[in-house]
C-alpha cells in the first residue's frame, strides 16, 4: 500500500473511532437521562402511595368516627367526636346533625307530654261526668217509684236539675280548659286600661252576688293601665268573684282593688268566707280540685280557678293566694305594667 493510501486510511481509522466515541458519549448521556428519569419516577410513585396511604387512613378513621357520631344519636347518648370550635366539615355536620337530633329529641318529648295530656284530660273528663251521671241514674229510680209523695218528689227533681246544671258547667268549663291548653285559643295581650275588663266581670257577677245579699265595692286607682287580653283577663276576674260568692260568706262586702306596682298590675278580689289552708292554697289552682269547703257548694266543677291561672300566667303575669284579715281569703292576679 503507498503512503498516501496509509494516510487515508489512517484518517479514516480515527474519524470512525471519534464517531464510535461520540456515540458511546452520547449512548451514555441517554442512559443517564433515562437513569434520572426512572429515579423520579419510582420517587414520585412512592410518594403517591405514601399519600394514598395517608389519605386512606384519614378517611376511614373520619368516618368511623362520623359513624360513631350517628350510632351514638341512634342510642339517644350523643358524643362529641370532633372539635366543634374548628372551622372544618366534620366538625360542622356534627354541630348540624346534633341540634337536628336534639330538635327531634324535643318534638318526641312533646309529643310524650301531649298524649300524657290527653290521657289526663280523658281520665278527668270520664271522672267528672260519671259523677253527675250517677246521681242523676240514682235520682231517677227513686223518681220512678209511685209512692213518693209530691214533697219528695219535687226535692228529686230538684237535684237531677242541679246535676244537670253541673254537666253544662263543666261541658263549659273544660272546653275552655282544653282550648287553652291545645293553643285552640290565643291570647292577645294589648296595652289598654284595666276598669273596662274589670267593670265587667263585674257586671257579670252582680246578680248572683246580689241574690246571696253580697255587695261588690271597687276601690284603688282606676286610671291603671297594663299590658292584657282583655276579654280573657275579665273572664278571669269574673271567675274570681264568682268563686267568691258562691264560698265566701252571705251578706258581706266583696272587695275588688287595683293597685301598681313597677313592673306590674295588680287586681285583688277580697271576700269574708272560710280561710283555705295555707296547705291547700297551692292545689286550689290544680285542675278539677274541690276542697273541703268546695264539696259543701252543689255548683261549680273545680275549673275555675285553674283557668285563672292559665289564662294570668299565658300573658306573663302570675297569681296569689292568701290570708285576708284572718276573715277571709284574697285572690290577686298581677299583670304586665304597660308602663315597662
């Protein structure tokens, strides 16, 4: 071979080995790359699975934990399982579903309390009239029998009319009873003067009063104003001074005072009669009760006086019993001054 062919072949030889070189060079900068690549990758895969595992945990313990919140609820024994005072969902559907559950909680109550209610009023109501009924059945049998002399007679028929008389009291008082009870009758209190509610009451009371020789005398400041229902509030009051004249003793004076104080009303019916127990001064006001001295009066059904309590106590006031003189008894009802 001349030289110059070994000279091109040499420089053949050495550009093939720079170009084997490059490329071994650049084989190498690819593996790298892909080496970095692979690295990243099985990195950021084992982070995903940290996190999915994480995250994973979370989750089930957050709902175990809701889960153990409603189980709790279903048990009616609630558990606070989240801090209600951080900002977090959790923590608000536990707020949300507990005043949920205690809102049902209060509706069952209610609903317990209603059927106690109307049990009560059922018992009280087959009560009442099984008593009147009776007497009535018992007045009648003698009635039928043909000896009776027409003295005798004339008594029994007297007695079945005051029985039946006691029916229509009680048909009436305890319709109202109940219509109050059951909200069937609201109560609208409104600022007015308090003369007109009691002058008729009064008015309403005046003839049987005057039948048993007792005299209503009304005194105190008449000008008061205060804040009632009025004609719920004279019902009330009417009922005071009948229960009045029926107890308390013939031919007295039956006082009626209004008074004010700072933040109430004050009217006061006062009668000379038997004194009710201080015992008993509480239970008067109960449904239905009769006392010893009531059991001795043919009219009346133990309604009246739990009505002026319902009917004082529904427009925020309240009623008092007590000791008047040591003659007689004192009945005060206090309403809202409509000066506050």
């Amino acid at each position: 071979m001349d030289k110059p062919e070994r000279i091109i072949a040499a420089g053949i030889s050495v550009q093939m080995g720079l170009t084997v070189i490059l490329a071994l060079s650049s084989l190498s900068g690819y593996l790298s790359v892909c080496g970095e690549i692979l690295i990243f990758s099985a990195l950021s895969l084992t982070n995903m699975i940290l996190c999915y595992t994480f995250l994973r945990k979370e989750i089930r313990g957050m709902l175990r934990k809701l889960d153990d919140t409603i189980q709790g609820l279903l048990d009616e024994s609630p558990k606070v399982n989240f801090n209600a005072e951080e900002e977090s969902l959790p923590g608000k559907f536990q707020f949300q579903i507990t005043r949920l559950y205690r809102i049902l909680i209060a509706n069952k109550e209610q609903e317990r309390k209603l059927r106690e209610d109307m049990s009560a009023l059922i018992a009280d109501l087959v009560h009442q009239i099984n008593t009147p009924l009776s007497n009535i059945e018992m007045y009648t049998d003698f009635l039928l029998q043909e000896d009776l002399d027409d003295k005798t007679r004339k008594k029994f028929l007297e007695n079945v009319k005051n029985q039946c008389e006691k029916l229509g009291w009680f048909g009436e008082g305890f319709d109202k009873a109940a219509r109050l009870e059951t909200d069937i009758i609201s109560l609208n209190p409104k600022r007015a003067e308090v003369l007109p509610a009691v002058l008729a009451a009064i008015d309403q009371a005046a003839l049987k009063a005057q039948q048993k020789g007792n005299v209503i005398c009304l005194d105190g400041d008449t000008s008061i104003e205060a804040v009632y229902d009025g004609k719920w509030t004279a019902e009330a009051i009417f009922n005071l001074l009948d229960n009045a004249v029926k107890y308390g003793r013939e031919g007295t004076e039956i006082h009626v005072r209004l008074s004010a104080y700072q933040l109430f009303i004050r009217v006061d019916v006062e009668n000379e009669g038997k004194i009710i127990p201080k015992e008993e001064q509480n239970e008067v006001f109960r449904r239905f009760y009769r006392g010893e001295n009531a059991a001795l009066v043919q009219d009346g059904v133990g309604l009246g006086l739990y009505l002026v309590r319902e009917i004082i106590t529904g427009q925020g006031g309240y009623v008092l019993l007590e000791n008047w003189k040591d003659k007689g008894n004192r009945f005060s009802i206090f309403l809202r001054n409509a000066g506050q």
